[in-house]
C-alpha cells in the first residue's frame, strides 16, 4: 500500500493492482471563492489521473469538489454512501457521472483482489462517512470529518488495529469568527475550542490503537483582503499539524505521529517520504500575507463573475422557506424564532421568518422589529443557495456571512433545516433527532 496526501482531506491509496482516490478538492478557491490549500498544492489531479475509484465523504465542497471533479472523465468509477437523503448521489449525477456504486455502512467491500473497503456512518444525524481501507495486510482508517463517537472508536480500534489514521485535529465551524464579538471575546472563545479539539485527535487515535497517527482535513487559508483577519490564531478554532503532533507525542507517546503536507508518501516498508520540507508553521501569517498578495488579481475576477442575484431574490426567498414550513410544520413550532436575513448587493433586502405554531411568515423586516438571530450576507451567495448551486453549510463554512444573536442563539432544529431540507432527511430527523449508526 503506498499512501499519497495531496491536501486537506485528500488521500491516494495505490496498491499493486488497483487506486483509491479520497475526497479530491485540488482546485482553489473552495467554498464560495473563500478556502485555500495551506500549505499550498504541490500536486495535480493530472499528476495523479487516471485512478479506478474516487470515493467521496460527504458533500461538503472541501471533499465533493466540483471543479476537481470536473476534470475526471464522466466513466470514472466512484464510490458513495448509502445516506438517506440521497443527496450525494444527486449531485455526483448532476456533475454527470452514472458508474455510481452505493457502498452500505458497516459491511466489508472488496474493489479488487489486494483492497477491501468499510464505510461507518456519523453517529450523529450528519450525513457524513469514515472509511477504512485493507490491502495486503496494511490497515488505513479515515475519519476526515465524521463525528465518530468513542464506542465506535473503541470498536474500530479493537477489531481492525488499524496501522495509520487520518484523524481531524482543528475546527471550520464559523462560530465565534463570524459572529459581532469583539477581538477579545473571540480570543476568549477560541482558546479552549482549540484545545478541545487538539485533546479530542489525542483521545480519537487511543481509542483507535492507531500505531501511526496524521493529523489532517483542518488545514486551509482565507486570502481575500477582508478575510485576512480571520486566520489570526486568537479570532478561530484552528490549529496547525505540529501543535497536533506534539500534543500526541505528550498525551500518547506510543503512537508514531506523521506530520504529512502536501505531496508527501508514507508506504509501510520505509514510512514517511517528504516532497519538500516540512514548513515552519510559525510564519504561517506571514506566508498567508504573501499569498493573499499573489491571489488578489485571480480572487477578485472570481467574486466578480459569481451569478448575480435576481429581480425575484424576495420571492426566490419566500418560496425556498415556506416549501420547508408546509412539508414540516413540526419544524417550524421546534424552532420556534424569528430569523433575519439580510443580502448585500443588488436586489439585495431584510427579511424576517417568523417560525412559530406549526406554520412560518415571511416579510420584510426593518430596523426596530423583533429578532432572534441574523445572517447577513452577499445577495450573489444567497441566490446561490435559493438556486441550489450551494448549500447552507458551505455558505456559514465560506465565512462570508456575519451573525448575530438576540440574546445568545442555538437551536439545533433550525440549524438541521439549513444543513440538509430535503424531505427524507428531515423525516429522519423529526422521528429520530438522536440516533446512533455504525
């Protein structure tokens, strides 16, 4: 098995007779012109093309990436979760690829004679998946994003003993980042979140008996000008590979820790081989400011083509929302807030939902009127959204968006409606908020 890295949660598995190719997103910018590689690509998906099975996690533009995937033939073999909602297998043909095959959770698959795969589902209700890959004796588990809870864990490491894992180690979440805190109080937020997250890559590769451990799918950059503020280690939750690294080296010094960037090779026989040097991760603002220079021409001509908003955006809005209020009026009582949104730009407005009894309102709000919590963003994202080019996750990811609460704000309710609106996901949900999946 000789294992290739390509970024972020982008893994090459080639074995003898047969290649497996993990979340490609190898184009910048991702989400909504706003991610970045970093450390930057060092490899092209021509460089690694052609590959028998691609094989995505879930959605989310940092592993279903368009524009890479637009560059592989429509005959490419790729591999899907059996998800309710069947959103990913939409959108995999909607890019126009049919040799689809629906993995099921929790049941060995064999690709070929040297590789076996399992797919284990998010024990939350996220549509999300883990994957471990077998070959000629070498076990790698993939966690990328999916919320996998100890007992799974636990499982995972007792029966497979798995000998290198690709375990997350930092936050995207756009809380507090984008949220009308000031730089103090998001410092004060972020501190423990990072933590947290760098004790939950610790306590994930335990449960897991890994023998080797990389941190990985936390890493990127926001380069826009009125971005650049945002990548401050005090204003987000997110943490560098080597603060992942030594945190393993001190909480479980009998795992291998592998600080893996860009292009870098790891094969059982001789371990770790470096395509560069590992970079010096504290210059990294230093090194962002400089690529946010090189990047400023190219990401202002792509902000600048994004479709416009529309006359109707108003109407576009009332539509999206009230298909949601009649398909699950339930929804609407648990969520119970009025919501405001407000886009930017041309045909741009204020608008309140006034989720409450079984039923939502939709009208026009004004400074003064009642809210609960308030998005405001560019009316060319949200048009994007009402036309289902991109979802809400990767909007709130995209951290283009601006929040604020009145008083402070979560329902998970409202949050689920944003993350996936389809009628068997939320029925799902309504039924089972809760569930546990294996």
């Amino acid at each position: 098995m000789q294992i290739t890295y390509l970024g972020h949660a982008c893994i090459l598995v080639r074995t003898a007779t047969t290649s497996l190719l993990m979340d490609p997103w190898l184009v910048d910018p991702a989400y909504c012109n706003s991610w970045f590689h970093y450390p930057p690509l060092e490899v092209r998906l021509e460089d690694v093309t052609p590959v028998d099975y691609v094989w995505c996690s879930h959605d989310h533009p940092d592993h279903f990436d368009r524009k890479t995937l637009a560059k592989l033939p429509r005959t490419q073999k790729c591999l899907i979760a059996d998800f309710t909602s069947r959103e990913l297998e939409r959108k995999f043909r909607r890019e126009g690829f049919q040799d689809l095959r629906v993995l099921p959770f929790g049941e060995p698959v064999k690709l070929a004679d040297d590789m076996t795969v399992t797919q284990l589902r998010s024990d939350l209700v996220w549509e999300d998946s883990a994957i471990i890959v077998q070959s000629g004796g070498v076990t790698l588990f993939n966690m990328n994003d999916c919320k996998l809870g100890d007992e799974l864990l636990k499982e995972v490491g007792e029966r497979w003993r798995p000998d290198i894992v690709f375990v997350p180690f930092s936050g995207a979440i756009h809380f507090p980042t984008c949220y009308a805190y000031t730089h103090e109080q998001r410092a004060t937020l972020t501190a423990p979140r990072r933590k947290k997250h760098l004790d939950g890559f610790v306590h994930r590769c335990k449960l897991l008996r890994a023998k080797r451990a990389v941190p990985f799918a936390g890493n990127f950059a926001l380069l826009a000008q009125d971005q650049l503020w945002m990548n401050e280690v005090s204003q987000n939750n997110i943490n560098t590979p080597d603060q992942a690294i030594a945190a393993l080296c001190q909480g479980a010094p009998e795992i291998e820790g592998i600080q893996m960037n860009p292009g870098d090779v790891w094969v059982p026989e001789s371990g770790l081989s470096r395509r560069r040097p590992a970079p010096d991760f504290t210059k990294k603002q230093e090194h962002l400011q400089v690529l946010s220079q090189d990047w400023a021409k190219e990401l202002g001509n792509l902000r600048a083509a994004e479709v416009p908003a529309r006359a109707s955006l108003a109407e576009d809005l009332r539509r999206y929302f009230m298909r949601i209020a009649v398909a699950h009026p339930e929804l609407c009582s648990r969520i119970g807030a009025k919501i405001v949104i407000v886009a930017e730009g041309r045909y741009g407005g204020s608008w309140v939902l006034d989720f409450h009894d079984r039923k939502l309102v939709v009208s026009e709000w004004r400074p003064g009127d009642p809210w609960n919590f308030k998005m405001k963003l560019p009316a060319t994202v949200l048009q994007s959204v009402l036309d289902d080019r991109v979802c809400w996750d990767e909007v709130a990811i995209s951290f283009r968006v601006a929040f604020e609460e009145n008083p402070e704000f979560f329902n998970r309710d409202f949050w689920v409606m944003l993350y996936n609106n389809t009628k068997p996901f939320l029925t799902e949900f309504l039924a089972n908020p809760s569930p546990k999946f294996a």
